[in-house]
C-alpha cells in the first residue's frame, strides 16, 4: 500500500466518542447543566481560539499550562493565537466585551460546554483536547456564591448516581495576606536540597512546589509554612462562611491546606472534585475564586468564582463506580419496503412519522428480505412496518412487534395514528 492510501488516525491524545457512547458523555453533560440552569445561569459559547495572551496573562506565565501546554500558532494574517486550555479567561474576555457586567445584575451567572486543548502527555483520564461543563459567577463578592457553586457541583454528580467523589477545599488568600505568605515560604524552601528546576519553580511560584508529588520532596516539605496560619482576617471569616454555608447544605468537604491549582489566577476559595477510582488523574472537577482575574486582562475589578468539571473523567468514573445510565432506544420504528413501489409508499411514512416526533428509521440499500429484517432487529426498535406490494395494493402494511414477533395487518390510512397509539 502506498503511503498516501494509508488509513489515518485520531491525533495522539485525542478520541472519538461513538454513538455507543454518546447517550453517557451528553448525560454527563445534561446533568451538569441541569442544576447550573435552575439556579439561573446563562449559557454562553466561545470561540475555541484566542489571543494567545489572554492565556498568557490570565491563566499565568509560570503556569505549566502557558509554558508547556498550550496550541499555539500564527495564523496566515500574523495573529498570535492559542486553543482555549480552560474557559475561565475567555468568558471573562466575552462579558467585558459584551459589557454584560454593566447592563445587568450582578453577579453576571453564565455556563459553558465545550472542548479545551492542553499539550499534556496523554494517558487514562488526560487528553489533548477534553471536554469541560463550567459556570463562572462574575461581578460579587459573596461566599453564598462560592458555596453555591460547590453545592451546584455536588448536586450534578450525585444526580448522575456518583457516590466515591470527595471535595477538597482551601483558601488561597488574598493579595493582602498571600504576599507575605509566599515571601515566607520562599524562605524555607531555599533552604531545602532541591533540584535546580524545582528551585526555579520555588522562585517563580512557590506555593506549586507545595503540589510536587515525589516522596523525597514531600519529606523534605514537612514544616513548610502553611498558608493557613498566613490567612488575614478578612480571608479567614470569608473562609469560614463558606464552610459554614456547605455545612448547613449538609455537604460534606476535607480542609485541604496543600491543594494548590494549576491556574494562577485564584484568590481565596479553592477547591477540588477527586474521585477515588482513577488513579493519578482523580480530579474530575476544580475551581475557585478569581478576584484579580478581571483586572490582570484590562477590565475592572470584578471578584468573581467559578468552576469546570470535567466531562471525560466523570465518564471514567461512572464506569468506575459500574454506573450505566438508561440510553435511550434510537429508533421506535423501522421500514421493511419489499419491492419498488413499497419503497417509495413506506419513504414517505417514515418521513410523516418523523415529522410526527416519532423516530423512525428504514433499511436503505435494496437488501433482501433476509436482510432487511436483520436490519430491523439490530436496529433496537420496537415495531416494523413490512410492506410488499401485494399488501399495499390491498391498502395494508404488516405491523410487527419486534419484541414478541407478532404480525397484525394496518390500514395504511390509519398506520401513523395507529403506531402513535401503541409508543404513548
Ligand atoms: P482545571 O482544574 O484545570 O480548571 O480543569 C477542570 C477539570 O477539567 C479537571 O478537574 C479535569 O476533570 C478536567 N481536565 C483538565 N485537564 C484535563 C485533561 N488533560 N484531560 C481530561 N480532563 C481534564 C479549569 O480549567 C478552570 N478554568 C476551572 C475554573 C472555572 N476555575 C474558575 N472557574
């Protein structure tokens, strides 16, 4: 075979989701969104490229995922432009735009499904382009807000049947209280046997050497200060509230002191969505405040708190957890035509049929009867209408339960009525 006939394949770190497993990832999605609607969110799209610095500034220069993560490129007119990594800065970037901090209420409430790009080395759970559910309340500041969204959060996975998941929850501080936190913390990390890129790290942002994962490193980070004994008053009773709120939701959370985001745009409320059967890519969701977001892209302050759970692995987790969720049959009728005329009487049922609400399918292709019904059983549909021509000219089709295999003759003039009847 020569090379240009060569079959192609899904790009490295990306995947196809096939209709069989459609009905769950858009379940996922619906069960997000559900609660995000009723507590008065508006959706919002965006495109999926930007300015490459909008990341840039917003998510964070040090951040792995503007240094080492992002798809950027130059277009053919010279812009310098990157695939969405997350939707945080991008919907912020759109509410400015749009003004719609200033035309009404605060806080501005939107929701986003879409798909982001991160040049991460894939593996279980971690994809280059994955899929985010994500709400951002823009505009106030208020730790009902924040603790509405854990609750939102929690509601949607439990209302999928997710029951291993945990919330880690931190306060990162404030731009009064994390300075002198941070300065802190470079102090003892400078005295630690580092390696020279994680001393680099310690210099540029400190507070992610707190996240490394290697045991040598964590023994040497017992004793480091915690960022809670840093806390100013004002962070602390907002902090506070917020657990009290969840508390009072009767939702349950673990105090996390070391859980740092990979984004750098957080202040204050942070938090976590781990679920304890994947492995090292447990987060299926995260998020926090970002009051200083607004301001480091050219808009006003605008404290605001969001978050973004994270589609694919809360599928991995439902598979985890042995959860299969109802899909729905795909189609309730489907068209057996036997000879020509047949073909083009029963085309137009299914097409009435269909613009009746019923789904309804028919065999394409001119197979044989053999075929044909082999074709009805695969189809997962409840009832086939058979027709040969010899029926039709007797004004009949055959209608067949394919459940039980029962075959009754219907009037042609009253088969779509008659085929409503029978799936109420
Ligand atoms: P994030 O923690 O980077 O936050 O991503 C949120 C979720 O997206 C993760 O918990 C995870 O489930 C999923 N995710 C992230 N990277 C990957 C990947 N490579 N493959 C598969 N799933 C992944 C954000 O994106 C923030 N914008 C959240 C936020 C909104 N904060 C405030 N508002």
């Amino acid at each position: 075979m020569s090379s240009n006939s060569q079959a192609f394949q899904a790009i490295k770190g990306t995947y196809d989701i096939l209709p069989a497993d459609a009905p769950t990832v858009l379940a996922v999605r619906e069960a997000f969104a559900a609660p995000l609607r009723r507590a008065g969110y508006g959706y919002i799209e965006t495109p999926v490229f930007e300015d490459i610095n909008l990341f840039s500034r917003g998510v964070g220069e040090s951040t792995d995922i503007v240094t080492k993560e992002m798809f950027a490129f130059t277009t053919l007119g010279g812009e310098r432009i990157a695939l969405r990594p997350e939707g945080t800065a991008s919907v912020l970037r759109a509410t400015l735009e749009a003004n719609l901090h200033r035309v009404g209420n605060l806080p501005v409430k939107l929701w986003y499904s879409g798909s982001q790009y991160r040049y991460e080395k894939p593996q279980k759970g971690r994809y280059r382009q994955f899929w985010q559910v994500g709400a951002e309340a823009i505009g106030a500041e208020d730790p009902a807000l924040d603790a509405e969204l854990i609750i939102l959060a929690d509601d949607a996975y439990r209302s999928l049947g997710l029951r291993n998941f945990r919330i880690l929850l931190n306060s990162l501080g404030d731009r009064e209280c994390r300075p002198v936190y941070r300065a802190a913390l470079q102090d003892f990390l400078r005295g630690l046997d580092l390696d020279e890129d994680t001393r680099r790290r310690a210099e540029i942002n400190p507070l992610r050497v707190l996240d490394d994962k290697r045991p040598d490193v964590q023994a040497q980070l017992v004793g480091a200060p915690m960022l809670v004994d840093y806390l100013c008053e004002g962070c602390k009773a907002y902090h506070e509230q917020v657990r009290e709120l969840l508390t009072a939701a009767g939702v349950a959370f673990e105090d996390d002191p070391k859980l740092v985001r990979g984004l750098d745009y957080y202040t204050r409320t942070t938090f976590e969505f781990v679920h304890d059967g994947l492995g090292s890519q447990s987060a299926v969701g995260g998020g926090g405040r970002y009051d200083g977001l607004s301001e480091m892209i050219g808009g006003p302050a605008l404290p605001s708190v969001g978050w973004a759970l994270g589609v694919d692995r809360t599928v991995l987790a439902l598979e985890a957890e042995g959860i299969t969720l109802d899909a729905p049959a795909t189609t309730d009728v489907f068209a057996v035509p036997l000879g020509e005329q047949a073909r083009r009487v029963l085309f137009g049922t299914v097409t009435q049929l269909r613009r009746e609400g019923v789904s309804a399918d028919i065999v394409y292709g001119g197979k044989g009867i053999k075929a044909a019904m082999k074709a009805a059983d695969r189809s997962g549909a409840r009832w086939a209408i058979v027709a040969g021509d010899r029926d039709l000219a007797e004004g009949n089709v055959q209608l067949k339960d394919l459940s039980t295999g029962d075959q009754t003759p219907v009037a042609l003039d009253v088969l779509v009525t008659t085929l409503k009847e029978k799936l109420q």
